[in-house]
C-alpha cells in the first residue's frame, strides 16, 4: 500500500506504506509528509486537504490533528460513499494503468514500488491540473444529486492512501 499527496502546483512524496495504514500510522505521516508539504506548496494556508474515508482517516485521533492545523491548510469534508469524486481515485487507477503497461511487468515488490516511483514522477503536470479544476464540476453534480445548488468553489489539494 502506497500513501501519495499531491496538488495542481508539486507532486508531494509517494510513500511507502509496509504495513496496513492504521490510525497511528496515519498520524505519523501527517506531521511529517502532509504538514511539511503543505506548508512549501500553500505556505499562504490556503490549500485544502481531501482524503477519501478510509478509517483510519476518520478518527477521532485524526480529525483532531487536522483541526489543530487548520490554519496552516484547510481541510476538505468529504461525504461517504463518493470514491468517483475523488481525484485520487483517477490518479490511482493511472498509475495502476501504467504498471500494467509496463515491460517487463514488476515481478516482486521491490520492483513494483520502483516502478510506482517512477510512474508517480512521470506524471505530466497538467494531469493532475485537469483532475483538480475538475473538481467544481464534480462537487456541482454532487449537490445538484442531492437538491443543493450547482456551483462550488474548490481550490487545490488532494491526499490519500492508495
């Protein structure tokens, strides 16, 4: 399992996760990769974090961590239950897309996280632009689903474990 952070300016670190992403394991990767990417990236403090709602990003433990910094960035409430929403699903898949393309194929998993690496470095900058001003358009239909106005407005961010 890999935890990646990106956003419409810098890719951020793809990290390597050994073990299934647990609460503690989550906090410790906050400090230490979001917050410090966060703070280079939108030193201004107007970056928004989104994650998807695996558990472990949902605890309280987490949450609390994320509301202490909301100063430093803002964090993306995110609903339930709408993984196509986010963009993280959309760089996952292309990542996946380029493993399965390559040749040779990775046939251990030190090769395959060396080639998630080098996928996760080559892709085109603005790929991860387009997915991020897609976002209005995806929150519109969202609310528009749901009986609520058809326009947002979303700025740059994306985090999550993939």
């Amino acid at each position: 399992m890999v935890w990646d952070v990106c956003s419409w300016r810098d890719m951020g670190p793809l990290i390597r996760l050994e073990t299934t992403l647990t609460g503690d394991r989550y906090l410790s990767i906050l400090p230490d990769h979001l917050h410090s990417f966060m703070s280079i990236v939108h030193s201004d403090g107007l970056g928004q974090f989104q994650q998807d709602n695996a558990t472990p990003h949902a605890l309280r433990v987490a949450t609390k961590w994320l509301q202490e910094y909301s100063s430093d960035f803002r964090h993306f409430h995110w609903p339930p239950k709408f993984p196509e929403m986010n963009i993280i699903e959309d760089i996952r898949d292309a990542l996946l897309h380029a493993v399965e393309n390559r040749c040779p194929p990775p046939r251990n998993p030190m090769d395959l996280w060396t080639v998630l690496k080098d996928e996760w470095r080559e892709l085109p900058p603005r790929y991860l632009q387009t997915l991020v001003e897609s976002m209005p358009h995806r929150v519109a239909a969202l609310l528009c689903v749901r009986g609520g106005p058809t326009r947002y407005r979303y700025t740059s961010f994306s985090g999550s474990s993939v």
